[in-house]
C-alpha cells in the first residue's frame, strides 16, 4: 500500500525548455537527470536550483532534491529537503513532500515520525484519495508501534479496515510528479472545442490559490492566454477545494505544447469546466 504513494507518473514535472533563466535551466537538468537514474547528478542540479528564483520554484527544486537523495539512500538529506518543500504554500507539493518524508522515516525505522508525516500529509494533499491512503498508511505506523487508539482513528478517517497487513517498505520514486498524484483524464473522441485547460495547482485554501494566479499570469499574459482563473472543484470528499486554470484548447496536444512554455512545473491538462 504505501507504495502507491510514491507513484510518480513519468514525464509529468517537465520544465519549461526556453527561456534562458538559471533556476529554469539547472531544473530542467535536474529533471533530465533524475528521469535517466542519474540520482547524484539530480540532486546536485536540484540543489543549485533551491537557492535561485522565486518561492515556488524553490520548493519544486527542494523537492526533487528531496526525491533524488531518496533515491540515492541518502536519508539524512531527503529528510532535510522534503522538510523545507513540505512547508510550500502548495497544497500538493507540501502533501506530496510528506508523504515522501513518512516513507523515508519509514525505511529508517522511526515509525512514530513516519505516522506524523502521514498524516500530516493527509491533512495537506487535495486529493481524497491520495489522503485516504496517507491516512492509512499512518494507520500501520502506528499500529506497528502499539498505538491502537491512533491507529483506530486513522483507519477510520481512511474508511479502511484496520485488520491488513502491514505493507512494505515503499519502493522509491522512480520519476517526478504529476499533479495531483494522478495522470490526466483519457482524451475523449468527441472533444469540442475549448474542452482542455491547463490547470495550475490545487489548494485547499483560496488565498493560495490566488496568490499561485498571481505568480503565472504574466507569463499566461504574455502567451496570449489571458488571466489565470480561480474556480472551486469538489475534493470528491463532500468539501471543495481551488483550483488554478488558464487557456482554453481544442484538444490534449495543443494544450500540452503550450503547458511546456508556461514556465513553471505542477502543471497539468484537465478537461475544462462545462460552459466555463
């Protein structure tokens, strides 16, 4: 089970590729990198990254030095990486960076601090079903330390059964994010016209939200692709979360060859909202 928490679907983090900007440069390194299993040289690029550009683009760097050290074995510095990208005012990104954080407590046997990160995680992660799971998995920390009364609440608010078995340790990364945790939706063959987005973070806070439209929208501007809009989506939990959508596309393709000059990473193509 927890290794499904760090599924990381191939190809999703790509960077922007012109541009000419430094923190750009050294992450799409990074990226390039990390997805040919050249983990030290990863971190090493994702590390010069952390210290350059903006807020935003620092804690996507920490947080692929986090997974690269990961990978590496190198748990003393994932843990000090993960921690710093886990503070980010992205939702995903933070939930994301504990939930690699708890598997890395995990692997080194700290299981009460592995519980924490879990579910902490889940308080983070926009998704109900990547919480689910993260709530789970702080369910079988604590269960494996004796903490029944933890353990009971976490696989309750997880709707789990808390007689599984124990599951392994989580295999690591093998390829940067998507958002949300999850592939895009399947192209439909009857798309219409204007029926893709670009979607640019999901929060459960709506002044994060708008302070992520604020950091894309000259970028957005300047490529002809108007304001970035701040729409409410339900978390499939019965609450809603904010979501960060700029652009309108005739099908998946166009949208993705735009997405790739919008500059920034957490991105992703949705299906755009009916009549929005």
């Amino acid at each position: 089970m927890l290794d499904r928490l760090v599924i990381l679907a191939s190809g999703l983090l790509a960077l922007l590729l012109a541009g000419g900007c430094a923190t750009t440069a050294s992450l799409d390194r990074a990226i390039a990198d990390y997805e040919a299993g050249r983990f030290s040289l990863s971190l090493a690029e994702a590390e010069r990254a952390a210290n350059q550009g903006d807020a935003v683009s620092r804690d996507e760097a920490a947080y692929l030095a986090g997974l690269s050290a990961y990978r590496r074995g190198r748990d003393a510095e994932a843990r000090r990486w993960l921690s710093s990208s886990a503070r980010s005012s992205d939702d995903w990104l933070a939930g994301q960076s504990l939930v690699t954080l708890g598997s890395v407590e995990n692997r080194g046997g700290d299981l009460r601090a592995a519980a924490r990160a879990f579910t902490r995680a889940a308080e983070r992660l926009p998704d109900a079903d990547e919480a689910a799971r993260a709530r789970a998995a702080a369910g079988w920390a604590y269960r494996e330390l004796g903490d029944d009364a933890n353990a009971r609440e976490q696989f309750s608010l997880a709707k789990v059964p808390a007689s599984g078995p124990v599951p392994p340790t989580p295999a690591p990364p093998r390829s940067p994010p998507s958002p949300a945790g999850r592939p895009p939706a399947e192209t439909s063959p009857a798309a219409t016209a204007g029926a893709f987005t670009i979607q640019a973070g999901a929060f459960r806070e709506a002044d994060r939200a708008r302070d992520r439209a604020g950091e894309i929208a000259p970028k957005a501007r300047s490529l002809g692709l108007g304001a970035p809009i701040v729409r409410t989506k339900s978390s499939g939990s019965g609450g809603s979360i904010w979501v960060v959508q700029v652009g309108r596309f005739p099908d998946r393709a166009s949208a993705e060859k735009v997405k790739s000059r919008l500059g920034t990473v957490n991105l992703s193509v949705e299906r755009a909202p009916t009549g929005g």
